[in-house]
C-alpha cells in the first residue's frame, strides 16, 4: 500500500513543535472521562452476569490447564531452576500465562476464591523464582540463549511479554492488594529503563504492547518513569520501513491504518493513553484520522478488523471478504480497548458506538457459550468447516478473550467533573464519587434484547452533577422521561442525552431505545457485499445457521419485500431474541453437462436468524451473515444425489470422512472452504474410500471432485483409480468403465453396466510421494 507523505506545512511544524518539546509534555490526567472501575461494577442482567460465572468457572481453570500441560508453564519451573528440563513450546508462550494470570485475578475481583488466589501465589512464586537477579525474565531466553537478550526486538517479542506480565500484575496488585507480582514487574520494568530509553538503547518492540501497559504500570505506581518509558517507544517508532508492526512512518503522521491488526490495536491503544496524559493533540489528530480509516473503510459489521490472513491485518480500502475474513479475536479485543481509549479522551458517543459492536457481535464470537472453546479468526461465512478449537499452539486469542471477559465492567460507567456517564447499557449496580459524595446508580434493563432502560440515581444527599446518558447510533426515535414525565430525547452533538439538575435518592431515568429489525446495507465498493444485506436488531447482527434452516443456507435469498419478526427464545443458546420470517430459496440444479439452461426457479421458505456470537455452537454447519437479496446470486445447490444416503468408510482418514459425501459443491480443487476427506499422510499406496446403504441400490456412475493442493500442500489427484462394487463379501471391479479421468477442478465422470449393491467404492493409487484426497462423490441416479 502507498502511503502519501504530503502535509500541510502548518502539520509539519506541528509535527516539528511536538518532536520538539515532547520531552517536556507532562504525565498528567488530560482526558474528560474517568472510566469507573469494573471492580465497583455488579451486573444483576442474564446476559454479561452469566457470562462472568462461566469465564470464572470454565474458562480460566481451562486456559490454566492447557498452559500447564503444553509447556508454559512448567517453563518458569525450569528458568527458575526449581526442575531440570528444555524449553518448551513458541519464545513468546510468557505471554499466555501471564494474559490467564490477568484474567483470573480480574475474576477474583468480581468474586472472591481462596482456591484460585492460592493457586495464583505459587504461580508466582514460579515468575519470581524464574526472574534473574537483574530483573530480566524471559523463560525462552533465560533457558535457550541466555546470551542473545535483546538480539531481537523485531521477532522474539521480549518486550511484548513485558508488557502482558505488567498489566498482570497491575491486576493482580488491584484485585489482591498483594505486591508480590507487582513487584516482580517492577523489578522487570526498572531493567528495561535501565537498557532503553533517552541517552541509553534505542529500538522499539516488533510487537507492540509493553506502551499501554507501562501507562499502566506508572498509574498503579506513580513512577514517572515507566510513562516516559512508554511515550519513548511510540516516539521512537516509525522510521525501519516496517509497515507490518506500524513501524513505516511516526504515529503523528500516520494517516492510514495498516499491518498487522493486533499490533495496531495494542499500538494505538498506548498512544490514546499517552495522547489522554500529555494534552497532545497532534498525536490526538493523528488517532482520530486513523480511526476514520478504520471504521470508515476497514471495519467489518460485526467490529472486526484485519481482513487477511497473510499479515493478520490490513489490505486496501473495502477489502471485507466474508468467507476468508480473519478478523482475528484478539484484534477485536484491541479494538474495544483502543475505542474505549478515545471514548474517555473525547467523551464522544461514537466511540463508544464501536466498543458496543464489538463487544457485543466480533469479541464474544471468540468464545463458545460452554468456556472452553475458542475462534481465533471470525469470518462472515461458513461451509461448515469452522469451528472453535479448546486450544491454539499459538494461543494469544483464548488466554485474550479469558481476561478480556471479566473487564466488560469498567466500559459501562465514566464520571467527569461535575457528571456521570452511562456509555453502555445492562442490568447492574455501581456507586461513584462526585465532589467526595456519592452517587448509586441502578440500572433495570433486558438489554442488548430490550431497549427498556430505567436508570435509578441515588445520591446520598441531594447534588447537583450532570447525568450523561448515551442514545446508541444504531437508535432512531429514542424517547426519555424523568420521573415519570418525558423530556426531550434529543443528544447534543456528542451523541449524549445530558441531563442536570439537583438529584435526589429515588431519581429515575427512563430510556426507550427501539429495536426494530434493520437490513443494512454495505458501501458499494464492498465488492463482497454486492446485491447483499446483513441483519441487526440493537446493538446485535445476525446470522444465518444451516441447523436452522433445513440445512443450507448458501441457497437462500432475502427479497426487500421479505418480513421479518424477533422473538426472544429463552431456552436458545442460553436465551437469545430471534428473527423469524419467509425468505425465498434457489431449487437446485445440474450443471455439470449444461452450459445454458433456464433459470433456475426459487421456492419460499421459512427463516431463522441468530445472534452472530452464538454460532458454532450446536451442529456444525453453514453460515452466512451477507444474504444475497435475490437468488441469481444465491448459491445454487446441485441435485442430491444417492450418495447423500450412504455411509462413508475409508481404508484410512486425516481429515472429515462425511465431506466425501455432504453435498457441497468445491469452487476448485483446491477450494478450503469446504470440508474435505484425505488420505493424509498416506503417500503412494493403494488406499479406497466405500459408500454403503441400508438395501441394495442400482448404480451405473459416479462422478468424484479430487482434492489436489499443489503449491501449499503434499496431495495431488491419483495416478490411477477405479471403482467396484460388492458382490457379497467379494469386491469386483465395475464393468464396460468409461475412461477414469483424474482432471482437476472439475467433477470426474465414469460409467458402467448397472450394478444393484449394498456397498461401492473408490480404489486409488496415489502417486510416489504424494497424498490425495476427495471434495466430493456423487452417484447420479
């Protein structure tokens, strides 16, 4: 991508000016809003509650184990020399343990456990014991090459690691009161000002993280060093020609979005916070216009960002593919910290506008309704072939989401000078200091399903403040009352309904948000979203599950006449609000030996839509969020075939034995979004793969789509193949065969004499070296 370096020559004085007398800027609180901590925040709802119980009861005893049996963490035991062993697993796997330890002692402040806590103390006992005695701690160099520190700041994620460890520890020293892990990090934090810094090293890490959470570090200390630590490491960056890790040209003239999501996200968020304590607004101008890019250009419907899988990020403007996004979990968690950020720097109502929709479609996407499940990339679409894993050998995205989770609290509320903010809607509890008074505020809602918020504000003695009410962008015709009377619902100019009076114990403020069903439309240059609509209802977008509808989804279209109505399901993927309505679906049709043929017809047929979050809960299966408006370009499903009916069996299996037969068409041979069989890794043998019926069928051909990966894999089509049929307990070859082809792209079609059997099969002969495998196997009537 082509980054312009043309500026006004008023920015590039600024730029000048801010370079200039960035050392003298002050680390002192600038922005509006305070966020409330989620530690004072107790959710009383049916949706984020849950939630909470099951991160605290499932997910982080899950992620502690998997950290404990792959390595992780046994890895402090053998740096700190407790036992004898190897390192084991990525250089970066520090990260992970400390992200859990994070999450779990954010659970513990939501809800005291003796059995955790004490599991936490010995932990870290471990990174205490695994901390050399200058501080430095890093399990893989300490045990693999304890003379390369720092050899590396591009690729071996030092600093990184860092970074997770201090904002652990801030969590921990927040959610205990106890210094040990503070300590350990303030131990770490002091080395690396020793090595970095003005007058000393200058290098900036290949992935950014250790800028936020030094920020954090100074706000939990004091120290003015680990801040001008911080604010070094985002100067500094911008002159390697790194576009991959926002290393190409300084923030402040950044105008443009690019690279790999993550970094971005974990970038940006630190200079939001540097932005918030120094007052520079030419580092605030250059966050707002690379927001613009984002959400503008770059964002997904569902809040996720970083539609490639080559870089994990960025592409060019209104490249959004659906099928392929990656939208990877972790870059939607730094998206709602990063909006966050420029929501308390600006207290500005579209910010928190991205924070909702992520939160509430693209992050919790991330994690199964169980606990222990995870994505770690989010596409927009599924031949039911993706679903979430319990673990990941990179697993950034489940020990992300863990801590993640237990800090949705502390987006909900944010005071002022003088006011209060509601940013966030759902059924909970806080009490906030206003002028040393405090302040109750209640809310009564069933939101994201309701937009019914009765907001209770119970100051212990009559004050005079200002509520900040936010109505939502998705909202249209919100109405509001104070006690009982309505009052003008209009916001001002930053999305906010303000409201100041003198309150008193037994204030109410009452919200009505309507939730009508929306078909929203993508910018026409979303080549992928063409003639194609997606579904939201409040904050919620939906999505189209084959479990729910008659076990396709490709095949359907949604006519702008179509009617939709939502219904709430209470015993649904733990209590969701449905769409339900008639669509409109392509009949399928043959065109293997046709280049031309009428148009297909189209049938109506019932719809259910559900939440994005949840899918990929139940049966696997297809999914689809953009449904085409019309059938020409809905998916047209092939005839089912006898095969459908049969029961695979194969002589060995890598992959899915029920692809061979499940009825989806590849776009090629080497099509990865659908499902396929292998004999991976099986290399020149003879190997079969069998259908077989519950009575005897007349069969006289087959047609078979071969999986072939030539340029990114070990399986080719067969060097020669045929197929039999069983004649009681013998296999014999099939008769009078038609050529066996072996093209790739394409449907291989064989005929013979009729044979009536309970059993055929595909007998194959791979090639010297090399796998195969099947997309598809039909057997026409």
């Amino acid at each position: 991508m082509i980054h312009s370096r043309n500026f006004s020559l008023s920015t590039v004085i600024l730029v000048a000016l801010a370079a200039l007398f960035s050392c003298q800027l002050a680390a002192e609180p600038r922005a509006p809003l305070t966020a409330v901590p989620f530690t004072d925040v107790k959710f009383t709802d049916n949706f984020w509650a849950p939630r909470m119980e099951v991160n605290r009861t499932v997910t982080v005893p899950h992620c502690l184990k998997e950290c404990e049996i792959t390595g992780r963490i046994p890895n402090f035991d053998v740096a700190g020399g407790l036992v004898k062993g190897k390192f084991r697993g990525i250089y970066f796997n520090d990260s992970d343990v400390y992200k859990v330890v994070e999450g779990a002692a954010c659970a513990l402040g939501l809800h005291p456990d003796p059995e955790l806590d004490a599991r936490l103390d010995k932990l870290i006992a471990k990174f205490a014991a695994a901390q050399q005695d200058d501080g430095y701690l890093s399990t893989y160099y300490t045990i693999v090459e304890p003379d390369k520190r720092w050899t590396d700041l591009a690729s071996r994620h030092e600093l990184y690691c860092a970074g997770h460890l201090f904002e652990a520890a801030v969590a921990h020293y927040r959610a205990t009161g106890k210094r040990s892990l503070l300590n350990v990090a303030i131990r770490y934090a002091d080395y690396i000002d020793s090595i970095f810094g003005e007058g000393r090293r200058v290098g900036v890490p290949g992935h950014e993280e250790i800028e936020l959470a030094l920020v954090k570090l100074y706000d939990v200390t004091g120290e003015k060093k680990y801040f001008d630590l911080a604010k070094f490491f985002i100067d500094k960056r911008g002159h390697n020609n790194r576009e991959y890790s926002q290393d190409h040209i300084p923030v402040r003239e950044q105008s443009e979005i690019v690279g790999h999501a993550v970094r971005a996200m974990y970038f940006y968020s630190g200079a939001a916070d540097v932005a918030a304590r120094t007052g520079d607004e030419v580092l605030s101008a250059a966050m707002e216009r690379i927001w613009r890019d984002v959400t503008q250009r770059k964002m997904y419907i569902t809040g996720g960002i970083g539609p490639s899988a080559r870089n994990e990020g960025f592409t060019v403007p209104y490249d959004l593919p659906n099928d392929s996004a990656y939208a990877e979990t972790c870059a939607a968690i730094g998206m709602a910290l990063w909006n966050h950020r420029l929501l308390l720097l600006h207290g500005d109502a579209k910010y928190a506008d991205v924070l909702e929709r992520v939160l509430y479609n693209g992050s919790i996407s991330g994690v199964s309704l169980k606990g222990a499940k995870f994505f770690y990339t989010n596409p927009l679409a599924s031949r039911g072939r993706h679903h979430r894993q319990s673990w990941y050998g990179c697993a950034c995205c489940p020990t992300n989401i863990v801590r993640f989770i237990p800090q949705v609290g502390g987006y909900l509320y944010a005071t002022s000078a003088g006011g209060v903010w509601v940013n966030l809607y759902a059924g909970s509890r806080v009490t906030v200091s206003l002028d040393g008074k405090k302040v109750e505020l209640v809310q009564e809602t069933r939101y994201p399903w309701s937009g019914a918020v009765d907001l209770a504000v119970n100051p212990t003695t009559p004050i005079v403040f200002q509520v900040n009410v936010r109505i939502p962008g998705w909202c249209e015709g919100a109405t509001a009352k104070l006690n009982g009377r309505a009052i003008d619902a209009a916001p001002a100019k930053n999305g906010y309904l303000r409201i100041s009076r003198r309150w008193r114990r037994g204030d109410k403020v009452s919200l009505d948000l309507p939730m009508p069903i929306r078909r929203i439309a993508a910018n026409p240059k979303v080549a992928a979203d063409v003639g194609r609509v997606a579904l939201q209802r409040g904050p919620i977008v939906y999505c189209l599950e084959s479990v729910d509808n008659g076990g396709s989804v490709r095949d359907i279209a949604l006519p702008q006449n179509a009617k939709l109505e939502s219904h709430f399901e209470p015993d649904l993927l733990g209590g969701v609000t449905v769409l339900r309505g008639t669509a409109v679906r392509r009949k399928p049709v043959e065109w293997s030996d046709v280049l031309y043929q009428p148009v297909p017809s189209e049938e109506d047929t019932s719809i259910v839509a559900v939440p994005y979050y949840a899918w990929d809960n139940r049966e696997a299966g297809e999914m689809l969020v953009w449904l085409p408006e019309t059938t020409a370009i809905a998916e047209s499903k092939a005839p089912p075939t006898l095969a459908r009916r049969g029961q695979p069996a194969a002589s060995f299996l890598h992959d899915n034995l029920r692809a061979i037969n499940d009825g989806l068409a590849p776009l090629s041979s080497d099509d990865l979004s659908v499902p396929r069989f292998s004999w991976w890794d099986h290399k020149g043998t003879r190997e079969w793969a069998s259908l077989t019926f519950k009575t005897p069928q007349r069969i006289s051909r087959a047609e078979v789509y071969w999986f072939d990966d030539t340029g990114h894999g070990g399986c080719r089509v067969p060097k020669s193949w045929e197929m039999q049929w069983l004649d009681g307990e013998t296999w014999r070859p099939v008769t009078d065969a038609s050529p066996y082809a072996t093209a790739k792209h394409t449907f291989n079609r064989v005929t013979f004499d009729t044979v009536k059997t309970k059993s055929v099969r595909i007998l194959v002969q791979l090639h010297e070296g090399m796998s195969g495998g099947i997309l598809e196997w039909r057997l026409p009537k």
